[in-house]
C-alpha cells in the first residue's frame, strides 16, 4: 500500500496564525501531487488561533492522501520577546519566530524542511532533503542581492534538528540570545537577521543561480533561463515584499494580468501587485485548484479583483482629468459598466476584513 516504507518521511515545519492558514491546503497540494514515492509529514505551529474547523479540513485532506498533519501550539510569550528584541519596528507578526522552535515542535525528527506559506512545491525533493550537512546546523539558499538581513535566507531551510538538539537550539536559549542581542543593540535583525548572526559560518549557502533547480525565489526567476530550469521549490518572496503581491491576491486571466501590471509598473497605479510573471502566478492557481478550499480562495481573490478593477478606473479617470482630456465613448461605458457594481465592491471588501 501507498507509504507502506522503511524510508523515512520528509518533516515539513509550516508556521502561521489564521489569516494566513487558509492557504496550507495549496501547499499540501503542491506536496501530494510531487511527492508520491515517499511519505509526508507536516507540522504546523501557531498560537492557538486557527480555528478547530480548518485545522480538521487540513488533516482531513492529508488523510485523503495517506499523510500525516499535526498541529503544535505554544505560549506566545518567548515568541513575543524575540519579536520585541528583534523587531520592534516590524509590522510582520510574532509568528515569524515560530519556526526557531523547530527542535521543540519535532522532538523526534533528525532534519525538517521549514517552509514559509507562500512556497510551492513542485517537484520531488527527496534528494536534496537527505544532503549531507557535514556537522553544519542548516542550509539554505543565498540572499541575491546580499543585504543587512545577511546571506541566507530563512524562508526556505533544511534544518539539522540532531545538531540543534544536541547543541541546546530550544525556544529558550532562542529567547535567551536575542535578549543578549537587544542588549548589544542588534535590533531591527528579524527572524532571518538573527539566524545570520547566529549562524553566520554554520550554514550551508546555496549559490542562488547553481542551486536554482532545487529552489528559487520568485523574483530571482527573471534573473535566469528558466527554459530549461524547472525548480523544484518557488517562494514567491523577494526583498521588495512590501510592494510584490501574492498570488492568492487576485484572481485574473493573463491580459488583464498585463494590464495591472502595466499600470504599476509605470507608477500610475499605487496598489500593490506581484513582480513574478503570470506563469508563476499561474502556478499557484493549477495547485490551489486541488485544494479543498479552493472555491473559497478563488471567491476571496475574485473580491479583490473586483475591488482594484474599480481602483484601476478611478486611477485613470484621475489621470484623464488631470490632462483635461474627455473619457472616451468606451471608457464612459467602462466607466458605467464599474459605478454599477461599486455598492458591491464595498461591500465584499467589508466581507474580505470580517472573514480574514
């Protein structure tokens, strides 16, 4: 039978709170349709916040599949000292530090792969989870370009739990060592600076461009021939997060995708909207599609879609009547066609804000 094996399985470390959960079941889509010779294993940690209901959901969908799903809780309070220590200025949320409590959520586990949520898989990864660490404490893909937050990213990182364990890597010595960091004035660091500092000749740096076929990040894709790269993990993260969307933001077809991002790109249009290509948008959508909750997810992003066609009109009618220009007969129909459903747009925003 499926997984019946002596091989062991492949432990994934997600972390998140429950605006953010819904979006698991992509990822274990994207695990169960590129990892089928081999069992999975995923962990999830959070704060007590996702609701008993979708933890159910995403356990059911891994028993469909014949995978495990366990869900770990911890007291927020270390967690907040990090993020206080670390990043009192950052709007990311305390969860950001959850994934440094890896040895304490697998206690068993020699090695994990810890995934942020806005990561794919697309292929099988067995080879590149068994590496030889050669007595290092983790690896990780190189930051392209290097900047303050250090070399590698935290992202995506194959973790040497045994070494961690064996060396007392706890929550506690966690917590213990970014209020010695705080003390020294090494703040503003996040969860990635710290493990740089931490770790700065203790892990294994993957050249972003020769590692590119076992992971990269989205907005490196436009660096590289991807004609005959197909990477096995994509993280749609880059250092201009704050401006690049994510996937699940809307839900659109690739001439509208076009437009959109014409409209950013030339600065008109101050909504935020991903810097990756409508294929690696596409790709999310092919896995979300598998998902349980897909109709949810595509109805929430459809929503949005809805709301920023009516930001992308206003932005133009700006525009026209700043040049005293007259709307065109065609752009007067859109204009109609728009201010019909702006009721309903209001609307469904409102419902987007109660539902997250």
């Amino acid at each position: 039978m499926k997984n019946e094996t002596t091989t062991p399985p492949i432990n994934f470390l997600l972390c998140c709170n429950d605006k953010i959960s819904k979006y698991i079941p992509v990822i274990q889509s994207s695990l169960y349709q590129n990892i089928k010779e081999r069992p999975v294993c995923i962990t999830v940690a959070h704060f007590n916040h996702i609701t008993l209901p979708e933890q159910q959901m995403i356990e059911s969908f891994g028993k469909e599949h014949g995978q495990a799903v366990h869900f770990v809780t911890h007291d927020v309070k270390p967690f907040e000292t990090m993020h206080t220590s670390l990043s009192p200025k950052s709007h990311y949320p305390a969860e950001i530090f959850l994934r440094l409590g890896a040895v304490d959520f697998l206690p068993d586990a020699e090695r994990c792969l810890y995934i942020d949520i806005d990561t794919l898989i697309e292929g099988d990864i067995s080879e590149w989870y068994d590496m030889d660490f050669n007595g290092f404490l983790l690896a990780s893909k190189q930051v392209e370009p290097m900047g303050m937050s250090g070399k590698f990213g935290s992202g995506v990182m194959l973790l040497n739990l045994s070494l961690w364990r064996e060396e007392g890597w706890t929550i506690d010595r966690f917590t213990a060592e970014s209020l010695e960091f705080n003390r020294k004035g090494w703040t503003e660091l996040g969860d990635c600076g710290f493990l740089n500092r931490l770790f700065e000749d203790r892990a294994i740096v993957l050249d972003y461009r020769t590692f590119a076929g076992w992971n990269t990040l989205s907005s490196q894709m436009k660096k590289l021939d991807y004609s005959t790269i197909s990477p096995k993990i994509i993280h749609y993260s880059s250092r201009e997060s704050v401006v690049i969307g994510k996937p699940w933001k809307y839900y659109i077809d690739e001439e509208l995708f076009k437009k959109y991002k014409q409209f950013h790109c030339s600065g008109r249009w101050p909504v935020h909207f991903p810097g990756h290509s409508y294929y690696l948008y596409q790709l999310w959508w092919q896995a979300a599609k598998n998902a349980p909750n897909y109709e949810l997810l595509r109805y929430e992003a459809t929503l949005r879609t809805d709301a920023i066609n009516y930001d992308l009109f206003i932005s133009i009618r700006k525009e026209i009547k700043r040049n005293k220009k007259r709307l065109s007969a065609a752009e007067n129909n859109h204009a109609q066609a728009i201010m019909v459903l702006t009721d309903r747009i209001k609307q469904l925003e409102l419902d987007i804000k109660q539902s997250n």
